[in-house]
C-alpha cells in the first residue's frame, strides 16, 4: 500500500502542471500582466443582476455607480485584495489597469499608488490608466491627461469613442494614446478586438497606428479575440505588420469566454487570443486575469494557472517552452521590465 502510494505521489510531482509551475517558479514568477485591481471583489449577490442583464457596452456606464460610491480607502482596499491574491500564488509582477475618469477622478490612483507602495517588496506593480469615459470628451480628456502624468503605462480603449462620438473617433482616440505615450515616453496598452466578431479590426488599427507614430516595441494589444474570426489570409498579413510593428500582445482567457451565441459566419473558433498563430509568427504573447469578481467577470478569483489552463488547452498550444514564457518573460516585456 505504501509503495503504490508513493508511486501515485511520484507521478503527480511529474505531471504536466508541476512542470509548469515549477519552470515558471525557476523563470522569475507569474506576471500577471493585465488586471483591473481597482474594481476587485466588488460584485455581490445582490448586484449580480447586472452580470445577468446587461453587455459589456452597457456595464461602462453602470460601474459609473459603483465607481462614484468608492471612496480612496474602499478602493485601496479592493486593490490591496487584489494584490495579496496575486502574491499568495508567486506572482512576481501584475499590470493593472486603474479608472482615472470624471467618476472615480483620482480616488482609484491614490488608493492603488497606497497599495503599491504597501506591498513594494513583496511584487513588482505597473499602473495603466483606464479610459472608460473615451479621450475625446473635453472632461474626459481632462482626466486622460492628469491619469497620463500618475501612471507607468498609457491605456486606452478606442471602442468607447467609436460608441460616444461616431465611426472614425477611435481612431481619433488612438492618435491621442500615441502621441501621449511618445511624448511621455511611456508604453502604451489598449483594449482591442474584444467582441470575437468579424466587424472588429481593432488589431490592425492599433498596428497601423503604432507603425505611423513610430511606436515600434512600445504597444501592447490587449485581448485580440476578433482575430480569429478573420480569414486565414487576413490573419497571416495582420501578423506580419505587427511583427513589423513589434507588436506585443496579452491574452486574458476568461474575459470573453462567456461570449453570447451568435448566427454569424466564419472560420470556427473560440473566444480565445490565438496565442498558437501569434507565437508561430514571432509575436509575444503574456497573460493576464483581467477583472477579478466584479461585474465584467463575477466568477474569476485572478487564479493564473486556471487562466494559462484555459489558454493552452482552448488553443491546443503545445509549445510548453513558449507557454513558460508566456506566464513569465513575456510579462515582463509587456510591462516594460525587461
């Protein structure tokens, strides 16, 4: 009986995800490279509706409630939640992006620059600041520009200009990220291709941007699902302009993983970033929680093993020298730390 039991106990050890995590231990650590601390563990039961009701579209508007009910010390302690969930499994570094906006203004940052300087010598954070409210508005912008100034890392999210101000304004709002970044010189994370929707070209806007302002190896795309329900064509001459742009890309399985049924057509896929097409094509690729219990994703908890899970095995991705890397290396670079 003891021998069968240490036989059992031997194979676990060698299992495919003790591998893993220890390769990824001997590699520096997690990074979560892509969070949204500030808004960590705020769904309840009682709110639960909102998941059940409304898009993502619509949920921009409804945090304005959560956001204007939160004071400095409610969002340090949601972030500071948020961290001690990330150090608790090894991560050595996490991106997050945080609301600087005419809702939160700048509760959100201070509470996360509090917590950061709390857990300074336990994990390594970068701040992003999240442009729910869009560029374009002159108060938004207000607050783009004061949230540029606190932060490591632009952010940007084109989608809420091209819903508010018409077709055309995210790319107007991109042109906005880059020339903050460049004149900054700070890296820039935008939120693209979320919907896994052929209408989607967000990708190739952001490359295309990236490439006119000369941003090359400083912009990372967020998400990038629509990919994949481009044709094979399509997807093969968008990676070879981002691998010429130098682009960077992060998955964040979860985040989309409940996308609604549809009746368009296209290539089969899933709702994943295709990290097995973007790493063949030399593009790098990390990984990220996105949100963590809140009302975009009410059931995550931030656990990185379920969400590198999740990606190799929806993607069939084999490669488990380049999955290390993108739980790893591929962090760092995204954040501008290595």
């Amino acid at each position: 009986m003891i021998e069968h039991k240490n036989m059992l106990l031997t194979t676990r050890d060698q299992s495919l995800k003790a591998y893993l995590m220890n390769k990824i231990k001997q590699n520096g650590g997690w990074v979560n490279a892509h969070m949204h601390a500030d808004r960590a563990f705020t769904i309840s039961v009682d709110s639960f509706d909102v998941y059940q009701k409304q898009t993502l579209i619509e949920k921009w508007d409804t945090l304005d409630k959560v956001k204007a009910s939160m004071s400095e010390d409610d969002y340090y302690r949601h972030f500071s939640m948020a961290v001690e969930r990330m150090i608790e499994q090894g991560v050595s570094a996490m991106g997050s992006f945080v609301d600087i906006d005419p809702i939160a203004q700048e509760r959100a940052i201070r509470g996360a620059l509090r917590a950061r300087e709390t857990y300074k010598n336990d994990i390594t954070i970068k701040l992003v600041n999240q442009t729910l409210k869009g560029v374009i508005d002159k108060e938004a912008r207000y607050w783009f520009d004061k949230g540029a100034d606190l932060v490591d890392i632009i952010g940007g999210l084109p989608r809420r200009d091209e819903r508010d101000h018409g077709e055309g304004m995210g790319l107007k709002h991109l042109d906005v990220l880059m020339q903050t970044g460049k004149s900054l010189g700070k890296m820039v994370h935008v939120h693209v291709d979320q919907f896994n929707s052929q209408d989607e070209i967000e990708t190739e806007q952001l490359t295309d941007k990236t490439l006119e302002h000369g941003m090359h190896g400083r912009v990372v795309a967020i998400h990038s699902i629509s990919i994949t329900a481009h044709s094979l064509e399509y997807r093969q001459k968008l990676y070879k302009k981002m691998k010429e742009a130098k682009m960077m890309v992060i998955a964040c399985p979860f985040a989309w993983i409940d996308s609604p049924r549809r009746e368009e057509q296209g290539p089969t896929r899933n709702s994943l970033t295709p990290v097995d097409e973007l790493a063949a094509a030399g593009i790098p690729v990390a990984i990220g929680t996105d949100n963590v219990s809140d009302y975009m994703l009410p059931f995550s908890t931030g656990n990185m093993w379920e969400e590198l899970k999740l990606l190799v095995t929806g993607c069939r991705y084999t490669d488990l020298d380049n999955v290390i890397n993108v739980a790893t290396k591929n962090g760092r670079m995204v954040l501008g730390l290595e």
